[in-house]
C-alpha cells in the first residue's frame, strides 16, 4: 500500500492516518513530504544549476513570487510562504525579488518596441508589454510572422515569452498568460469564444471578486458569458463587470503609450484656448525658440518636426514638415510651420501644443569666418528646397543621378536634391527623354544600318533631311531572358523644320531573336 501511495501525485496523497494504523508515528510533513516531491522530478527539469526562487515581501510576510521550472517541480509555487519553501526544499536557490529592476528591463524592452515595431507601447504591470499593431501589422508580414520573430528575439535575448494576439487588450492580455499555447491568435469577432475557456482569474478581477466567484461557483469566464449584467455586478461587483466589458470589447480600454525620452519635445499649456491664426503662429514661434535650445545642447539639428494641439473637444490637430539638411534655424523652420497653419482646424479653440523633432541628425558648428570677413557669401540650397517641398511635395523635389546601366530609360534616377550626382557619362543623350518610348508609323529607312528618311508621329509626318548613327545598345542579359539577345539601334535624326529627335530600331536587320523591326520615339533634343 506504501508502494501505491508513493506512485501518487503529491496532492492525492491521503494523509498518515488514513493508511491504517492511527498510533503509527507520524513523520513531520515537511520531511516526509520532500522524498516523494524529488521522486516526481520530471528528467526535463533537472538542470546545471540549482532550482531558483524569488522571494519577495508581501506586507510583513515573506513569499515566494517567482519560481523557474525546477523549482515548481519540487513544490515550490508562488505565494508560498517563504520559510515554509526554505524547510521544503533545503538546497533551493532563493534570491531577493527586485521589481523596480524588473520594471526598468520592461521599460527599455516596451521603447525597443516603440521604435522598432509599433508607435504604440506600454508595459503591462508587472510582467508584460501591449504593443498595438493597428494599422502596423502588414508592415512586418502579418500578425503570425510577427509574433513569431517577437517569440524568437525573446529567445535570443534569454526570455521566455507568450504572445497573444486578440482585438482587445484585456484578451490579448488573458490569452498570453492563461492560453494553452505559447502563441496564441483569436480571430477578429472571436474574442469571446476564444477566452471562454479561461480561468476568470485571467479577466483581471480584485481579490475580493475572485473569491465571490469561488463560493457561487464561477470558475470561467464562459460561466459568466451568459449571467445578466445587473445580478451579476450586485454579486461580483462593478469593477468586475468592467473588465468583462473591456475583454470583450464593449467598454473601450485605451493604451497610455510609452514617450520616447530622446525625441527632442517641447509643450505649452495655454490659459485660455486660442483659434487665430496669428496667434498660433505665436505659440509655433516659442515652441520653436525652446526646441531650438534643446537642439543645440545636444548638438543635433532638426530633419522634421510635427507639431501637435490639443482642442478643447479633445481632438488633436496635427501637421509636420521636413527639411533637406539639419538645421535649427528659427526663422527658417517657423516659415516651412506657416505654410501648414491652413491645416489646423482650431474648432472651439486649442489650449495645448507640443512640438517635437522625432528626426535630427548630429549638426556641428558652421565656420562663418569667411562670411563675416567679406570674402565670400555663402548661400545655402537646402532653404530653398524646404520652401518649395513645402508648396508642392517632397516628392515633387528631386535632382536626376546617373545609373550604370546602358539601357537609357534605366541610366537616369531620382535622387535628394541635396546629393551631388556625381559624373555623367560623355554620351550624347537627347535634352528630354521620354519615360517610355512612343512608338512610330510608316516608316521608310533602308536596311540595315541607315537612319529613317521618314515617319509619323502623333499624327503628323517628318521628313528627314539630316541623320547620325546607329549607337547600338544590347539588353541587359541578367535582368530577364528577352534581353539575352535584345538589340536597339539608336539614331539621332533632324527633319525639314529643324526639329531633332532621337529614334531607334528594335533588332539589327539580320536575326529575329533581336527584334521585330520596329521603330521608335525615345526623345527630343534642343
């Protein structure tokens, strides 16, 4: 019977007395109860080291908060009292519990977050970070990709993780510390299916309510699915009613983001909401004032500003602009903010305003003295950039680089209009050159090697009175097999009018794999 009792898990166990005789000598439990603890010791949990616990204080009393696998194995489990632990598991490693440490390894893991993976991010005391993929998710491959490179750098940085994956954060909270899985998903409009299962621990509920559902037989939150809200919050309280709500979505739980302390940021808090326009311009201009100080302590200069107000009804109202370098002039920033004044619809008025710098670059002292002596006048572009980016679009900004590349639709692309684009190559290239060739009709040349004496195009006909060439131009074999054999013979023609054009003729007149003998417009010389 001893035998049968051992074989046992170490909670079925009966007690002493119930194994026969009661004037047996009853062995103290703490003793008696670690032989058969340490014959339970699954293989995968012995290790190198000794079982760890974190010990931790819980008003004047001593606990376990923490336990590794080891540890748990022997009995250990959390809210064991901690000297009941030391005369359970003697040679047991026990370490004080540092929890402002384990917040700062938070913080720091929820601003590599921040900046890496969502503009979202907040820790979840005390052992968790929400990261908000809303409208970020596509970004890193979906949201089962993502979760499983965070499951992986959780590895390679020493962690172990479980991420969950729901439309609200309570779920998502309760899925990864109760789920089965180490990474668990619930499809959108399945959050209540998918935390049905749950203890009703898992909701986030108070002490108080968690043993009201213990003595009504409450045991998971399927269980209180189908409970009418008013008897329920009588019984559970409306704390409890609240979390419910929020899992399941019909109660809204925003998530207060973490700031990023080195993001250069300035804020004024007005007396009264302001709407004008000029008075805006005011407050741009000694927000500028103030980043600019900020800037020039840390010796870095702006590469874009947004700039955030706060209305009375709540709403914030937010612009941005971008320069071409690095900078912190005053005047020439708050120009490029004037311009996006029109953007800010004050409402009934703002009364907050932040600004801030989220990309500066290093930005050293500019050496004036040549300036100052009268020997040079020094003028900087990228003033001019900024104003006229800001009237049209960045992107309506850019300075054409050379590509190497023979193909002349591929030689030429757009670059910061700031960089210098380095040496052209010496060929004779036309002033305009079209994006894509347009294709001409009617065309009278003699084979092979002659440039057209004749061709329409865009309905009307030129004929051709002088011409040069051919310059010929061979496809590009590594991009695609049509170009293995591809030919183009260019050449530069003028007609009775005087205009000049630049055409060319797919193939070289001999074999069919270069081309079909077709001719085309590529460009337009001065």
């Amino acid at each position: 019977m001893e035998a049968q009792v051992a074989a046992l898990p170490t909670h079925a166990q009966p007690p002493m007395r119930e194994l026969g005789r009661r004037s047996e000598a009853a062995r103290h439990p703490y003793t008696a109860a670690a032989p058969a603890v340490r014959r339970s010791v699954p293989p995968q949990a012995t290790s190198a080291h000794a079982p760890l616990a974190l010990i931790g204080k819980s008003g004047r009393r001593e606990e376990v908060v923490a336990a590794c696998d080891g540890a748990r194995a022997l009995g250990i489990h959390c809210g064991m009292a901690a000297t009941h632990a030391r005369a359970l598991v003697s040679d047991l490693d026990f370490r004080p519990a540092e929890p402002a440490a384990d917040m700062a390894l938070l913080d720091r893991l929820a601003l590599l977050a921040l900046r890496r993976w969502s503009p979202i991010a907040a820790v979840t005391p005390s052992d968790g970070i929400w990261i908000d993929l809303t409208g970020c998710a596509h970004l890193h491959g979906g949201e089962e990709i993502f979760c499983r490179r965070l499951l992986a750098f959780c590895r390679r940085a020493g962690f172990t993780a479980r991420v969950a994956v729901a439309d609200t954060a309570g779920a998502a909270h309760a899925l990864a510390r109760f789920g089965r899985d180490p990474l668990s998903r619930a499809e959108p409009g399945a959050t209540a299916n998918a935390i049905a299962p749950l203890p009703i621990v898992s909701l986030r509920l108070a002490p108080g309510a968690i043993s009201a559902c213990r003595r009504f037989g409450l045991e998971t939150v399927a269980d209180l699915l189908p409970v009418a809200r008013g008897p329920l919050a009588r019984r559970l309280g409306l704390p409890a009613i609240t979390r419910l709500d929020q899992a399941l979505g019909a109660i809204a739980e925003p998530i207060t983001p973490r700031e990023d302390d080195e993001v250069p940021r300035v804020e004024r808090r007005l007396l009264e909401p302001i709407g004008t326009a000029e008075a805006i311009e005011q407050v741009m201009s000694d927000l500028l004032r103030d980043l600019a100080n900020l800037l020039r302590e840390r010796g870095v200069g702006a590469r874009s500003l947004r700039l955030t107000g706060l209305r009375v009804d709540g709403i914030n109202q937010i612009i941005g602009i971008g320069t071409a370098r690095p900078t912190r002039d005053v005047p020439h920033l708050l120009r490029l903010l004037k311009l996006r004044i029109e953007r800010i619809d004050p409402g009934l008025g703002v009364e907050q305003f932040w600004l801030a710098a989220p990309h500066t670059e290093p930005l050293d002292a500019v050496d004036l003295g040549a300036v100052l002596a009268g020997d040079a006048l020094m003028r900087d572009p990228a003033r001019l950039v900024d104003v006229i980016a800001g009237r049209i679009g960045p992107r309506a900004v850019f300075r054409a680089r050379p590509l190497e590349s023979h193909v002349p639709e591929r030689a030429v692309t757009r670059s910061d209009p700031m960089v210098l684009p380095g040496r052209w190559p010496a060929w004779t290239r036309p002033v305009r050159l079209f994006a894509r060739p347009e294709p001409l009709n009617r065309v009278i040349a003699l084979m092979p090697d002659q440039p057209p004496r004749r061709f329409e195009w865009r309905g009307r006909v030129h004929r051709i009175v002088a011409g040069d060439g051919p310059e010929r131009v061979h496809g590009e074999w590594w991009r695609r097999d049509a170009e293995m054999w591809a030919v183009r013979d260019y050449y530069r023609v003028e007609d009775e009018e005087g205009g000049r054009y630049w055409v060319f003729r797919r193939g070289d007149g001999f074999a069919e794999d270069t081309g079909d003998l077709s001719w085309w417009l590529h460009g337009v010389f001065a």
